[in-house]
C-alpha cells in the first residue's frame, strides 16, 4: 500500500508576554489552504478558448482555497511558472502539447512531454511556443508531496494525435500517455490525469469535495467511456497507467498515470508546510537560542548577578540551543523569564528573554510513507525479495526507521539524517524467512531543538503463497476477433478468477510459439478478464491467425501462480460493415428515405456470405452466397425489399457479412430499422406517476413538429406536441398516470413532405 496523510503534530502550550520577542501562540495543525496553479500557454487561435477554461477552472478553485495562482498567455513563461509551480498541490496545464511518439522526430527531453509556453512576457503574441520538456520539470519543479496534475486539452497527453492526424495504434498511445506523464511524476507529483477535450472545472469540484481515491475519481468523471485498460509504466517504476478511450483502439482521449489509490483528500487536505521555520515568538515549550556570547543562565527565577563580580553566575555562548521548560515570571524591563535546559546537556536555569531567540518549536512531521504494493515474497526467487519504504519528513531530521512483529518486537532497524527517508529488510529473521503475516514498519523522527518527535507507521505483509488461477480462465473453446479498427469485435475479453489481487501477467504466442505481446493487468481477488487489443509489442496489429493467450496470475508480493492457457482466433478480412442511414421507410413507397447504402471492406480475399436478416434471424435477402471474392469495398442500396420482391415489414433488420479463408472465419452485421420512425425510451420499464422522456427520430423529413400519443391502461389517450431538438429528432417528456399496472404505448406520428400520415408505436410494460 502507500500512504500520504499528515502525522499529528502535538498539541505546544504556550504563553504571551509583553515586550519583543513576545511569545507567540503555538501552530497545533497545518491549515488547509492547498496551492492551486493553472496554466494557460498560447495556442493560436483556439486561445481564447483555453483561457476561458482556465478562468473557470480558477474560479472553482478559489471556492476551496485562497492559494490559486492563475498564469495565462501572453505572459506564461517559463520564469513566471517555474516560481509558480513549486509547492503546487494541484497543477492545471493547458495549451500546445509536444509528446513523443509523434511525426516531429527525434524525441529529446529539452521539448518533449513539458509545457508550451510563451518565449518572453508580451502583451500580445499568443502564437510563439517555446517547449520547456521534461527535464525541465525533473530538474527544476518540486511540487508538494501528493500533488496532481491535470492536462487539458494536450495534443499527444493521453495517448492522442493532433486534430486531422491519424489515430495512434494502441501501443502508440500507451507510450505517448505513459511519457507525457513521467517529467510531472519526477517533480513529486503522484498523479497526472489527461483529458484532450475535457475542461478541469470538474476535477477540481471532486478533488475538493469528494473523499475517493484518484482512481475512482477518474473513473466517475462525466466523461467516462468505461473502456479502461491498466497497464505497468514503463517509464515510472512505481506508477500504474491506465487509458480510457471511446472504443477499445480508440480515439484515445483520457489517461490516468501514478498512484491510482492516491486520496483526494491527501491532495487537498493539507498545506504541507516546512516545519523547520523559526517563529516569530517564543513558544512553551518550545526551543530558542543564547542571542550573544555571555548569557546569563541563572540559579533561580530572580535572576541575581554574582555580588563579587556584578556578572551572571554562569553564562552561554552565543548559538547555544536551549528548551524553553516554563514560563517563570517577567523582569523589571518587562522582558519574560523562562526556565531552561541546555540541550548539549551542559546544565539548565532560568535566562531572560532578552538574552534568546526564539528558535523553530514544530516537532517534524513524516509526510510520506510508500511500501510500493505493501507485501513481498523473501524467498529468493528474485521477485520482490526485499521491502523497501520510503518517505519524506518537513525538515532535516535525524530519523530511525524499525520493521516490526504486530506485538511490537523488532526484527530490523535503519537509521539516517536528512528530509527523506529510505529503509529496506530482507526479510529473514536470523537468516531465515520470516513467517508469512502481518507486520509492521515504524519510522520517527526528530530535530535539533527538542520537540516532539514525529511518526508514522504502517502494516506490510509477508506472502510466499503464489496465487492460483481457476475457471474460468481456460476454455476448449476458439474465439475469433477482429482487431480492424472498425469497432466491431476489435477486441477479446478473457476472464478468470484468481485467488488474490495483484497482476494478471498475459503473454500472447503466434502459431511458430513466438511471443509476439506480453503485458500486465491489475486485478482485484476474484473473478475479472483480460482484454487483448490484437496488438503486438510495437503496437502494430497482429497478423491474422491463431494465438494463445497464457494468463499467469502475480500476487502483490511477486509470486507468479500456474497459468492457463487459451486458444483464439484472430481474423481481420471482413470490416466497416455499415448501414447508411440506419433508419429508412421504403414500406410507403414513396421518394422520402426509400432504400439504405448497405457496404463492407475486404482487407483479403475470402469466400462470403452476405445476407439480410430480420430481427429473429431468418434470412430475407442474400446478395452474397458463399461468393469468393478480391480484396476491396462492395456495396448495394437495399430498398427494404425481401428476395421475393415484396416490403418487409417494420422492425430492425441486419446486414451481415460472413466470411473465412478456409482457416478462420468470422461473422459481422450492422442494424437497420425499416420503419417510419425510431423511437427511444428514457426508462425500458417505467412506473405509474413517473416522468419518461420519449425521443423520436424520422426516417422522412416532416412538415411540422412530430406528436406523441400515450396509451396507457386503463387511461384516456393523451396526445403531445413534441419539441424539435434535431433535423430529424423530436423530443417531450411527460409524466404518466397513477393509474393501474399492465402496458404502456407510445406513439410518435407526423406528416411528411408529400402530405402522408407517418406513424411508429412502442408498447412498455407498466409498473
């Protein structure tokens, strides 16, 4: 697991006193006031369009925090947004965006994967891009730990091209996601969300509001496609990448790169403050220091000089770090007394405040602590045989770090000086592997003036049982798919049900046993499936033939379980099997929508079959029976006539292309509706007393607004006059009546151009 979350900082009493330094009131917890920065660079154009979005986006930051920082062209250079962006907690990005993979070769990491900026501060040029890339970010960013950063409307930022260029291969985009995201993960950030077409305004609302992981976060957006693929990253060791395009091989338009279980409110929740600062005030207790060579360190609070020699009875160098025990009373002068102790142990007393400083009083605080998966395997397979944690504190400290039995007996201690940490274990416990189970890892740290130490701790496991595998993860059974970009079966779910979370780790064989793919997928304990996108290693889509696909299950401590096996089929000949338009009325016989332009491409030749058939299957028109025919488009307009010669009737039809090359073979269709309107439902089983939202779509231009007529059980026919939202749909929402159960039917008619009565119906059933 990994965890981010504020340790508790200790309550500090403390005192006022007149006169300077005074003593100030001790800080208990760090205010949550994040720092927001947006950015807009130039974009030719389409400028105006992204500053629009960036205001909106800092308009609902500043609901939330006063920290938001807004830097828009022409004045975005990389002077003012270098300064802006360090300690940001959350990072909005818009403008020209510069990836790799993409057709400006060679990739460098000057101008790839950064910002696009403006070269110098003017008043008026939103054209100029300057690239400040990765290493850029790497070398001179530090956000707050826990930070995000969302890019908006970046060309190649989530695996996408640039309007009017060719999608990319899925593997293409992988790349491109995965490194438009490394340069902001190395400035400390832990998420990098991409949205290419997508405004932040509701980002922001959620990270704000919402306590949910990144994940869930990402997943629930109002722009989701619910095609998400997870994947290792390549170029983040301890990141997970994940795409969500519009079909499973695209467009690909949102990714999400870094921690997926990063919270929202470890984001927004708090400022994280340096805690190493010296106050302006003294604070008890808390710590200060000897303001010059010769402090008085008195017996008692009167602070007596010595009689002989007129001088304090000891004194202190200037420099000498002291802790503040008590507040004991005020001098003549007004100054305060405190009871001190030296921390070099070299004595204690009391000292006026005019003879201190006040020094930092904010005990450290252990930001981070990050197990990777939280579990490992010390078995010596060479798969996560050692754990490791790492961490950031807020100041220099001097740190120990102990991994630990549940009852508190330590089996190992690190120790080390700085503002991070990194602690390791092998796992044996006098040379041997320590039992599997629960354990825990505690790390403390403290400063140089004596305050409360900081901590943090967190349960790890130890797990040398590799998971197992069981149906249904293999099959006798030979699935053939067709990765042709067509949207139609272009790609292959395979489940399984496994015994623990972890990776799903997929290796793709071609006839000649070579593996032409390998890859992982994030699972949960218990049933899932693996999607292949008839992808190889370099993106490019596989050739056809058959395949098999191994599934081997990984657990979060790296033990790697007995795969299965399971065959498929991979045949991409026949594609973009289409209907246009898909709704046509040729049953009235006149010149409105009379037939439909059915079509196929054929990428290799193969014997066909291609036939029309209605919604139970049966086949009314063959135009194709099993014809061998030459790579290339074929096509004919149908007029919704069946092979006799006569209309069929109303409904949804099918064209469908069946076809094999003697080897493999496949089956595709696309859908028809032979009939005077479709008609869409907002509820397939509503209620009584509910409002429904009835759409109609014509197949034939109408000479005024469509209307819709309910009937419904028991009720008197009600007729409505729909509201046009479209060339050729109509739309009303109505509310039925609270009447009796059994159906409802709506229909929706109208008149055509040639003045003939058009009419569709749909019956319900009624609750």
């Amino acid at each position: 697991m990994r965890v981010f979350a504020l340790a508790v900082i200790t309550s500090i009493a403390a005192f006022v006193a007149f006169g300077a330094p005074a003593v100030g009131a001790a800080t208990t917890t760090l205010s949550a006031n994040p720092k927001v920065v947006i950015i807009a660079g130039p974009v030719g154009d389409k400028t105006s369009y992204f500053v629009a979005d960036a205001r909106a986006a800092a308009a609902e930051a500043a609901k939330y925090t006063t920290n938001v920082v807004t830097i828009l062209t022409p004045h975005a250079t990389w002077a003012r947004v270098k300064t802006a962006l360090q300690g940001a907690s959350i990072v909005i990005n818009m403008g020209h965006g510069n990836g790799w993979p993409s057709p400006y070769a060679p990739w460098q990491p000057y101008t790839k994967d950064g910002l696009g900026l403006n070269p110098v501060d003017t008043t008026s040029d939103n054209t100029t891009t300057q690239y400040h890339g990765e290493f850029y970010l790497a070398q001179d960013i530090r956000l707050a730990p826990n930070a995000i950063v969302l890019l908006n409307h970046l060309c190649y930022s989530a695996g996408n091209s640039e309007p009017g260029l060719p999608e990319p291969t899925v593997g293409v985009a992988h790349q491109r996601l995965d490194n438009f995201a490394a340069g902001w993960l190395r400035t400390g950030a832990r998420a990098v969300i991409s949205e290419a077409y997508h405004g932040a305004v509701e980002e922001v609302r959620a990270l704000f509001t919402t306590r949910q992981t990144i994940d869930q976060l990402w997943r629930g957006m109002s722009d989701a496609n619910g095609n998400v693929v997870t994947f290792p990253s390549v170029r983040t060791t301890w990141a997970s990448a994940m795409s969500d395009p519009e079909t499973p091989t695209g467009p690909f338009r949102r990714s999400l790169v870094g921690d997926p279980r990063l919270q929202t409110a470890d984001i927004t929740g708090a400022r994280y403050a340096d805690t190493g600062v010296d106050p302006t005030a003294f604070v008890v207790p808390g710590a200060a220091s000897a303001s010059h060579d010769g402090a008085g360190l008195y017996a008692d609070a009167t602070l007596t000089n010595d009689p002989s020699s007129g001088l304090p009875p000891a004194s202190v160098a200037s420099g000498t770090a002291l802790r503040l025990d008590a507040r004991a009373g005020t001098t003549i002068a007004g100054q305060p007394i405190f009871a001190v102790h030296r921390l070099d142990g070299g004595g204690s007393g009391f000292m006026s405040g005019a003879d201190l400083t006040p020094r930092d009083s904010t005990g450290p605080n252990v930001w981070t602590a990050d197990d990777g998966s939280g579990a490992f395997s010390p078995n010596g397979d060479g798969r996560q045989d050692t754990l490791g944690v790492s961490g950031r504190f807020s100041e220099t400290v001097t740190w120990s770090a102990a991994f630990q039995r549940l009852d508190g007996s330590v089996l190992r201690t690190v120790a080390g000086t700085g503002n991070s940490y990194d602690a390791t274990w092998d796992g044996k416990v006098a040379g041997s592997p320590a039992p599997d189970g629960d354990y825990r890892f505690v790390v403390r740290a403290d400063d140089a003036w004596g305050n409360p130490t900081g901590s943090r701790s967190l349960t790890f496991s130890v797990d040398t049982v590799a998971p197992s595998l069981s149906a249904p993860a293999v099959t006798s059974m030979v699935s053939t798919f067709s990765p042709n970009g067509d949207g139609a079966g272009d790609s292959i779910k395979i489940g399984f049900s496994t015994s623990e979370a972890g990776f799903i780790d997929t290796s793709v064989r071609d006839a000649s046993n070579v593996v032409v793919r390998s890859y992982a997928t994030a699972t949960i304990a218990g049933s899932g499936s693996v999607t292949w996108l008839g992808d190889a290693t370099s993106g490019a889509t596989v050739a056809d033939g058959r395949y098999s696909l191994t599934l081997a299950p990984r657990d979060l401590a790296g033990n790697i379980g007995s795969g299965r096996v399971q065959t498929v089929e991979v045949y991409s000949a026949v594609s973009f099997v289409r209907a246009a338009p898909g709704l046509f009325f040729p049953q009235d016989g006149d010149r409105y929508a009379p037939r439909t332009h059915l079509s196929f491409i054929l990428r290799s030749a193969a014997r066909i079959t291609w036939t029309i058939r209605n919604a139970s299957g049966a086949v009314v028109l063959t135009r194709y029976q099993d014809a061998t025919l030459s790579p290339g488009t074929y096509a004919f307009d149908w007029n919704g006539r069946n092979q006799a010669g006569a209309f069929v009737g109303r409904g949804v039809y099918y064209s469908t292309v069946s076809g094999t090359n003697g080897q493999q073979s496949s089956r595709t269709g696309a859908s028809i509706r032979a009939d005077a309107f479709g008609i869409s439902v907002s509820d397939s089983t509503p209620g009584r007393g509910q409002s429904i939202t009835i759409s109609g779509v014509t197949a034939e231009t109408l000479k005024s607004n469509a209307r819709l007529s309910v009937y419904q059980t028991g009720q008197t026919v009600r007729t409505y006059t729909m509201t046009r939202v479209g060339t050729t749909t109509y739309r009303i929402t109505v509310r039925l009546a609270a009447g009796s159960a059994g159906t409802v039917r709506f229909k929706v008619a109208g008149i055509d151009l040639a003045g003939r009565f058009q009419w569709s119906s749909v019956t319900l059933p009624l609750h």
